[in-house]
DNA sequence: CCTCCACTGGAATGTGAGGCGT
DNA sequence: ACGCCTCACATTCCAGTGGAGG
C-alpha cells in the first residue's frame, strides 16, 4: 500500500518467462497502483474531489474533504491520483506539496506529524532536519510549519484511515494552523474513513475547526468490477483466461461486497489454483475454488476474531456435530456441551440467557445459522443452532486458541 | 379449538473498564 | 488524584410464544 510496484516489475527471463499462467503477478498484487486510465467507475469522485481541491491549483485555499465508503472502493486510489493531477496542473504558478499518510501506521499524532514533516522537507531546499523520532509533538509541528512556509503555497495532506487515528487533535491542530496565522501556507485535507459516523463520533472542538464536505464512495458493481479486472488481465499469459473466468469473479465480488481490492484477489488465487493443479488455462471451477478459499480465509478470520466465550460456544456446537449424525441442536443441548467445556476449560460459565444472545451474535456474522421449530405440547418453542461452515474448520480455527489449548489435548 | 409445554426475548438492573473534566 | 459519565458485558426475572395433540 505504501510504495509504488514500478520498481518491481522484474523481467528477469529466469524467474518470468517460464511461467506458464502469469505474464506479470504484480498487476495483480494488493498495493498495486493502476495508472491514471485504468481507474473504473470513479470518474464522478474524481471529479467533484478535484473541484474540491481547486483551490490550490491556483494558490487559495483548499476546501478540506472527509471521504467514506467501504474498504476496496477506490478511496485512496482516486485521493491519490487527484492529489498527483493538482500537482501537475499546478507546476509553474503555484509551488504545491502533497502528503499520503497511512493512520494505520501512524496512529499517534506525534508519529503523524513527524512522518507529515519528514515526507514533506526537502533538505536540499530549506536546510531543515528532520529526526524520526526523539521530539516533542510541539517541535514537530514547529518544523512542520516551518517547512511548509519555506517550500509550498499550498499543500494537499491525505490522512487515510483517519477513524484509527487515537484521537482527533491533528484535524483540529491542521486545520486551525492558516487562520491562526502560524503558517501562510494554505492547507487541504483529505480524510478517508471507513467508518461513516467518524465525524459525529469526533468532539466538539474538533468538529467545528474542521470544516469540510463529505464524499461518499459507493461499492463497485459488477459491471465495474469486471472492467477492473479486465484491465489487469495482462498480468495473465495470453489466452490464459477463459472468457466466463472475470465475469464469474466480478459476480462473485459484487454480491458480497463490491470489493476491488477482495475481487482481484480471488483473480489471482484462481490463476494459483489453477497453476497448483497443473492446468495451462484458468476456468471457472479454479475461481470457485478460489471464492471458496476466500470464504474460508473469511471465517477464520471471524471466528479468531470472537471473544472467549464465544469461542467455546462455538466449540460446544462442533463437538455435537461431530459426535452426533444430526447437524443442528437445540439450544439447551448446546448450552450443557457448553457447561462442560467451561468446567474442563476451567473458565467461567455464563448465565442461558446470555448464551442464547451469543449464539444469536454468532448467526448475525454469519457463522451459525438458527432456525425457530415448535414442538407442540412437546416443548413449545426453541432454537435450532447450525453451524454455517465446515465444521473441521471451526474445530481448527478455535483450538489454535491457547485458552482453548487443554481442549485439544484432553 | 383449547391447552400446555419449555424455551424465548424484552426489560430492569448490576458491574468493571476506560475516558473526561477538574 | 478525584468523582462522574458512558459503554460493553452480564445476570435476574418473567410475560409471551405458537403448534402438536388431546
């Protein structure tokens, strides 16, 4: 995400021709950056960020931009690219600075400032140093201005994934730098959250000195996605790709999530699965697998992801679907595998009505499935639990766990 | 059509961690 | 350092549920 794929586009004959499925795998890696003329389906965004921007073209003000929408929807690309095309447009009137910081990295707002200050100095120019590390937020920002001052007119800052950023002061602080009157270098902002109430989560102070318009990026459809995909098809050999392989793919993608970022990545695991299995063409069968890998991949990574207890509910769950024919139990049942597993685990056990309430969190991620039976004069009402995936995987997934070590070797 | 079973799910309430202003 | 507030998680209590079976 944070270098350009340029410099590794190898085209040494030992490592690349030989391949029999991939022509250029980078194309197809996550952090790769497609040129200007290969961005789909954004030209709107693009086009109202730029208006946006204007202003520093031509040496006022920017307005600054908070811009939402789900991972895989092109925010940083179109941030990215519209900031480089101000850039051009700019060169000769207005000296024009642009910054792409990553809040994932630098959380803290020293570590922002410091890594703001150090992309934007050019010490052949203005002399100033830069330490990574070492100083008092305060004197970052000092030299943060002061390097602004010596080299720009204005400047464009991307700030992505702003919602991880541990508090909201840099917004407030970047803001309030030009009509403070600390700096006469003219400052834009663009923030990037995938979370949509960021700003209404942020306080007061911060709200009301950070003026800016928000943007809203929508999913990719399938349409789009296919495009996309059909732009990177040269990372393929030629007449690797069977027709139906992108547009199954791109199908794929949009029903769940519209995803860029997620679709090219099941593109470049069919072209795996197919190279593993020793094929010379990528069919559809390879991109079901692949789409099958990603769903594994993504429930792993949801039931890591579940607290303890939720984890030992899901445990109760599989060890009754492997020790039993049935697939789905009632919810008692499951509660007293539960009770076990706690008392062998040694672990607390919760009360029947926060169990049900955990396995009905579990249904909502979509890791178990509950259907509602009524058994008459028999029971009246209860709830089937079923497990949604494969039942090793959950077993598997669970008992890496090291609360749950004992489990495993009981 | 009425009963009745055993669980469901809403509501009230408790508890501990963590952030905030003073 | 202090109380105050909020939030997520948890418990307790209990009216409500709805079809099989009389």
């Amino acid at each position: 995400m944070t270098s350009d794929s340029s410099l590794d586009s190898v085209d040494d004959p030992l490592f690349q021709s030989g391949h029999r499925i991939f022509a250029n795998k980078d194309l197809l890696k996550i952090g790769h950056v497609p040129e200007a003329d290969r961005i789909v389906g954004r030209d709107e965004e693009i086009s109202k960020l730029a208006k946006r921007l204007n202003g520093a073209v031509h040496g006022y003000s920017p307005e600054n931009v908070m811009i939402y929408g789900k991972t895989g929807t092109g925010k940083s690309l179109v941030s990215r690219h519209v900031c480089q095309r101000a850039q051009n447009a700019a060169q000769d009137s207005v000296d024009i600075g642009t910054a792409y910081i990553d809040c994932a990295e630098d959380n803290t707002e020293t570590q922002a400032i410091s890594s703001l200050a150090a992309k934007l100095n050019d010490e052949s120019t203005t002399g100033i140093t830069v330490p990574h590390t070492g100083l008092s937020t305060s004197k970052y920002y000092k030299l943060l201005w002061q390097t602004l001052d010596s080299q720009f007119d204005s400047v464009i800052i991307i700030l992505d994934e702003i919602d991880l950023m541990t508090d909201g002061s840099v917004l407030m602080k970047l803001s309030r730098a030009e009509e403070a009157g600390k700096i006469d270098c003219s400052i834009g902002i663009i923030a990037i959250s995938n979370k949509i109430q960021y700003v209404d989560d942020l306080n007061e102070r911060v709200k009301s000195s950070f003026q800016h318009k928000e943007l809203f990026f929508k999913p990719y459809d399938a349409n789009q996605l296919r495009e996309i995909m059909y732009n990177r098809d040269d990372a393929f050999q030629e007449d690797v790709l069977s027709d139906d392989v992108i547009p199954l793919a791109a199908a794929f993608a949009a029903q769940e999530h519209g995803d860029a970022r997620k679709a090219i990545d099941i593109l470049r695991h069919a072209g795996e699965v197919a190279y593993e299995s020793g094929d010379d063409t990528v069919r559809e069968e390879h991109v079901r697998q692949a789409q099958q890998h990603a769903e594994k991949d993504r429930f792993r990574e949801l039931v890591n992801g579940a607290p303890t207890q939720a984890k030992a509910a899901l445990l109760a769950l599989t060890e009754l679907t492997v020790t039993s024919q049935e697939d789905a139990f009632l919810t008692s049942r499951v509660y007293d595998e539960y009770e076990r597993i706690c008392n062998y685990l040694d672990m607390d056990t919760l009360s029947v009505r926060r169990f049900r309430d955990i396995l009905k969190e579990q249904a909502f991620l979509g890791v178990v499935e509950i259907e509602k039976i009524n058994k008459g004069s028999a029971g009246g009402i209860h709830l089937q639990n079923r497990l949604i995936e494969d039942h090793e995987v959950v077993r598997e997934t669970i008992l890496e766990d090291s609360r749950m070590q004992n489990w495993a070797d009981r």
